[in-house]
C-alpha cells in the first residue's frame, strides 16, 4: 500500500488593509517640540518639561494629541522618539548646566525598561544628569520587571497623580525624586474650605514619599497664590508660561515678576 502524503496548508492571519493604513498613518506622523517651564513656589525656575507636538503630513495644521499618538505605535517607536528628545536636550546642555536647572521627558513604564538595554543611550542619559523621566501612574509593567529596575537610569518623577489607579502604596515600591498632583485633583479639592484643608494634609503625606510636589495645571493667579500658600514645592500651568518652542528656550524667564 502506497503511502499519501498530507500536505497541511498553514494559514497566515489576514493584517487587513485597514489596519496596514493605520499603521503606515502613525508612521507617518510628524513631531516638533515645545516646553513649559515649572516655577518654584517662590518663583525661581526649577525645570522645563519638554513636550511633543504630533502632526501628519496629510494634515499639517491639525494636531494629534500626543497620548493618543504614543498609544498607537510601538515600544520600538516610542524608544526612537525619547532618544530624539534626548538628543535635542543634549544640544542645551551648557544652558541647563549654567543655570542649574532640569529638563524632564514623559515615557511610559515598558519603554523606559526598554531604553535601559540599550548602551549606547544609557551612556547619553549619563552625559545628562539634569535630566529627568516623567512616569505616568498608571502603567504596566513586563511581569517580569520590577519598579526598582526602573530606577537605573536616574531619579524619576511621578506624573499625573490623582488621575488613574496610583495610590500610596505604590509611592512606597520606588522612590520619586518629585511628584506631580494633576490639576483635576487639585480643581476639585479647593472647591470647598474642607477640600483645601485635605489638599494641605495630602501634600504633606506626599512630601513624605518624595522631595517635592510640583502641582500641574494652575491657570489663575488666585490658583498660583494658593499654591504658594501650601506645602507644594513648585507649580506648572498657563498661568505661569503657555508651552514655547523649544528653540527660544534661551528667552526663558529664570525667576517670574
């Protein structure tokens, strides 16, 4: 009995040409940068946040929001832009030395792991040592990654708090050099005279966890002035300094009026 040979086709997963397209669309995506200065709350310069522009050539004068644009693409993706922003950096160096001030980059828990095994980088980072990263609160790590491996590249600050599922137990795994309390939290606690005595009683907690808490989002004067008046470190928002290019960053103001 002659023996019959099965051929088994192996099926491949049809991509689909749409999502082909939205790939080729992030890809596509084209990026410039501003900054926003961060004032102490006696009105010395402490930091400049550098922040990502996201346009696509099929629509120059549109923009993307950034979380958005960095949800879409790849770790690979958002390692190749924070190198694009560290080498920006690096081209201010004598300025950020000169004037004694730091400079902090927004990257999400995997890519920072992500950019820790690359040498060449790393060497980069440690040519910048005012140089901060931002991490949002509510990331995810690799099950085999820990917060403390996260700390290899620097002193890290902790963005957005109050906004996603971060809470005190996850200030006590890492150490923050500073965190950041997002305006919703701190719009909503100032509403009431109790809110505003909480939000003077959690910043003091927080101080516990790290060496300053920088309050974003202040866009009135009467919000600046209760800033200075609690236990906030520094604050950030349009009161203060709408984000610049970043190629006028010479012109910044070193102490506000």
């Amino acid at each position: 009995m002659k023996s019959t040979q099965v051929i088994q086709q192996i099926s491949i997963p049809d991509v689909g040409l749409k999502s082909l397209q939205e790939r080729r669309y992030w890809l596509g995506c084209e990026r410039a940068y501003t900054y926003q200065p961060i004032y102490k709350t006696n009105g010395q310069l402490m930091a400049v946040e550098l922040l990502t522009i996201v346009t696509h050539p099929s629509h120059p004068g549109q923009r993307i929001a950034p979380d958005r644009y960095f949800a879409e693409v790849a770790v690979k993706q958002r390692s190749d832009v924070v190198k694009e922003q560290l080498m920006l950096l690096a081209e201010k160096k004598a300025f950020f030395e000169k004037n004694q001030i730091l400079a902090s980059v927004n990257v999400d828990g995997p890519t920072l792991l992500t950019l820790r095994k690359d040498p060449q980088l790393a060497a980069l980072i440690e040519s910048l040592p005012w140089v901060r990263f931002e991490l949002v609160e509510h990331i995810r790590l690799p099950q085999d990654s820990t917060f403390a491996s996260m700390c290899e590249l620097g002193p890290l600050w902790l963005d957005d708090f109050g906004t996603g599922m971060a809470n005190f137990s996850a200030l006590s795994e890492v150490h923050y050099d500073y965190i950041k309390v997002a305006r919703e939290l701190f719009i909503m606690l100032r509403k009431t005279q109790e809110g505003r005595n909480l939000f003077t009683q959690l910043l003091q907690l927080m101080n516990c966890y790290c060496q300053g808490v920088i309050v974003e989002g202040v866009e009135t004067l009467e919000e600046w002035r209760d800033v200075q008046q609690s236990p906030a470190y520094a604050a950030q928002g349009y009161f203060l300094s709408r984000p610049v290019p970043f190629s006028s960053l010479e012109n910044v103001l070193l102490t506000l009026a």
